[in-house]
C-alpha cells in the first residue's frame, strides 16, 4: 500500500479550509459536486483515527470556545501568537490595536494567515526563533497548544527557549486539556501504556494527515494541571493562575521571572 | 507505529452516528465535553485519505439527494437494499409498505438499521446469499453502491449473483459516479496508474478506518457509463436506462433477462 508523502498537511487542509469558507483560491476537487467540509484527521501511534471539521480553524470570535475568549483578555505588551494556524485569535489581536506576532511551522498556515490580514508572520520552530533579538510579552498558545510542550524531556527546554524571547515579566497564556477524565477505554489504556514506558499519560504521538500528505509523527501533551506545576517547577516560569471553569479545558498562566528559582531544602 | 486492528469500522461508525443523533446508546467519548460530528475515514492505497461526515447515513428522505428520490420511485416488488447501512432508504420502503430486506455485512449497521424499525435483514454477502432459496424483483444500490462491482473481474460474478436471487423481469437500480470529470492532480494519476496495471481506471482500492479499527482493503467501482455497458454486456442483465440529471452522479436501470444474450455477428 502506498504510504502519504510527508509534507504541510496542516497548511494544505488550512488552504483548503480557507477556500471553502471564502470562495477564494482554488476549492479542494474531491467529493464531486457535493460541497463537502474540510476534515482534520489526526492518527494516534496506537493505530487510533479521528476526523474533525477543520472550520473552525478560521471562526470569529462570536464562535470561539468561551476560555479563548477570556485568553485573549489576559494578553498585554507585544504578544507572539505560537501556532497561528489560520491566524484566528492574532487577527483578532491585531484588530484591537495590540502588536502581534504569529508564529507558525506551517507554510500554508502563514500563508492564509497573511491572506486574512495578518501583518507579522514568522515561518520557524520555537527552538530557532528563539535565537532572534526580539522580545516579547506574552506567549499566546491557544486550540490545545500547551500541548507543544511534548514530553517531560521537551517541556524545560520549549520553556527555556521562551524564556530566551521573553521581556522581563512577560506572561504565557496557554490552553490545556486535562485527559484523565475519560472513560474512554482506548484511551485509558493508552494513557497506561505510556506510563509503563516512563511517558506522561497524555504523551500523545500524532501525525496529521490530509489528502496524501501526512506531517511527521511529533509528541503532543496532554497533561493535567499537577502534572503541568511539575514540568513548570525549576525553569523560568512560574504558574500564576488557571481558569479550570470549562473542564477538562484550562487556560494557565505563567509568568517569566528572570531570577531561576533557587530550591531551598 | 501501532496498526488499527481489522474489525466492523463501518458498524461502529454507525453506531456512533445513531447514538450522536438520537441520544439513544452510549455516545461517543472521545473529544471531550465538545460534541464532535461522527467522521468517516476512508483510506486509498496511494496514501490519499478522506473524511467525510456519517450523519448522512441517518438522514430522511427530504434531505435526501434528488437522485435517491428518484430511485426509490423505480423500486416495485420486493426489493432487496444491498449495503442497507443504517436502513435510510429500506426504512422509507417500508413505511411505503414495500416487501424490502436489508442486507449488509456490517454487524453494526445490522443491528441500527433494526434499532430504527427495519424488520428484515441479512447479515451476509452477496455471493453467500444468492444460494438462499428467496428471490426479489428489485435490487436497491444506493450511496454509489455500483461501486460493488469491484473490478471487470468482479462485476459479471456479483452480476451472476444477483441473477441467481432474481425473479423473472427483476431490476436493479444502483447508483453510481462517473470519475472521469475531475481534473483533480491526484485522482487523474490514480485513474492513469489504474490503466496501465489493467485495471479499470477508477477502480478504487479503499479501506474505512473508525477509531481504532479498520476494513481489509476492498476494491470499490466508479465507471462511467461507457465502462458499465461494457461490464454488462454478456451478463443476465441489460442495461434499460441511465439517469443522469446531476452529473457525475447518475442512477443505472438494469433488468434481469432469464435468457442469456447470445452474440450475432
């Protein structure tokens, strides 16, 4: 059986995303004459398939989650939107007269990004972006993306290559998801067989796929907020609140603080 | 990377959708406290992959596509609907008060389509049942179920099946999707690739993928209307009329003749 090509499965199906909702570029072939929705489908390294609309990548504000609506509320100073995705919450940003920046690895991400009005864009990882002379005060990581901090092994050094872009008391505001409420047996048993490997329960090892495109397959966490206070504890972070009012779904905030914490006995 | 484990992906998508639709039977878990759609995935052995919505498979009649309507008009008799599905159109026959027997070889789909008030139906294949004993005067293919047709190979057996399960004068009344209009990159080298290894060249190798299952890989048939007259010539059965209002879509009438054509030169 052929295998997808590795490639910008995420910006393809934005691309896409966006033509449809818009009318704008050329609208995906596939399905005939029926309009059909732009489907996310995300594989799970245990063989587990999920398909989700992909619309929402470009909704207004009146349709987002409430807890990104309160996120948005929380930025200050010169925000990095990390994960811009379709640009959803840094065009919104950018509407309110704050200066945003939205990073994304996604070509196709930016590019739509860029289309819908979005005027500071950066192509990059974290890790290298982080070697920039710029500064920031705050770190936006909304639609899950606190799970960009991987993996026990990953989340000081994602954390410290924030803190190498941060302004003295610049603050992170990310979205979580809590995923030990589920009853969900593939799901139980997944979280259990990553602890018996030494993994976080919530490590979750994804790859996207869209069309023949398929990205790499890359970890992504969900973790719950005592598991986050210990991947936070001995970096240049410091938690300062969570808004758990939407359950399993948080928004935590940290706070940059330029003096490591020193551990006293 | 873990393989998703071969088992009734379609009968547990299904499932699913009726459990999200009607409230009734445990509901899918995954997704959290967000209710999610019910996404079919399905697979080509190029790598391409597709999700498309399952709610369509509850739908009634009024949202039906123009072309079902029309085909459940040409069904008289009793009727068998092969690949009944979750019931849509055998329920809609029998409130008609039609003699209709769903058969499907989905467990899953089965046990909904019964949940929702079909009365008869056969968890079987095709080629199986055609050694019962009972026989039909329409055989109902709806939801580009031409596509069984498989392959040249395949078509004039499943055809001799049907033969064998026919009453004198039966019908059958399939719809299928002509694949040749697209100048989508992707399907085009696909078709190509087809051609030169035999095959017909929208004889797709497919598999469905839900949750942590899939289907064995199966060949499914979208000819155009030139290929199915070629694929019914020299079978018990004669192609009487096509409809085609809403291309690529279109609705075949074929009808049994006890009486195998002989070739005049």
């Amino acid at each position: 059986m052929g295998n997808p090509a590795i490639g910008d499965a995420f910006g393809e199906m934005i691309r896409d995303a966006y033509a449809v909702r818009t009318g704008i570029g050329p609208r995906p072939l596939a399905g005939g004459r029926l309009p059909r929705p732009v489907i996310e489908v995300i594989e799970r390294d245990d063989g587990l398939i999920n398909g989700a609309p992909a619309d929402h990548y470009l909704d207004e504000p009146g349709a987002w989650q409430p807890w990104d609506r309160r996120a948005l509320a929380l930025c200050r100073g010169r925000v990095l939107d990390i994960g811009v995705g379709a640009g959803r919450a840094a065009i919104e940003l950018q509407r309110r007269g704050i200066a945003v920046t939205g990073l994304d690895t996604s070509a196709g991400a930016i590019e739509v990004s860029r289309k819908r009005g979005l005027r500071d864009t950066v192509l990059n990882t974290v890790d290298e972006f982080s070697r920039a002379s710029v500064r920031y005060d705050t770190f936006l990581l909304l639609g899950n993306n606190l799970g960009l901090l991987e993996s026990a092994e990953r989340a000081p050094v994602f954390l410290a290559a924030l803190a190498g872009l941060a302004n003295p008391g610049a603050r992170l505001v990310a979205q979580g998801a809590d995923p030990y409420g589920t009853r969900d047996p593939l799901h139980v048993a997944y979280h259990e067989r990553n602890r018996e490997r030494g993994r976080l329960g919530g490590q979750l090892r994804l790859r996207l796929r869209y069309r023949e495109l398929a990205t790499d397959w890359f970890d992504y966490l969900n973790c719950s907020v005592a598991e986050l206070e210990g991947l936070v504890a001995g970096t240049a972070w410091r938690l300062k609140s969570i808004d758990e009012r939407e359950r399993p779904y948080y928004v935590a905030v940290m706070e940059y603080s330029s003096n490591r914490p020193t551990h006293h006995p």
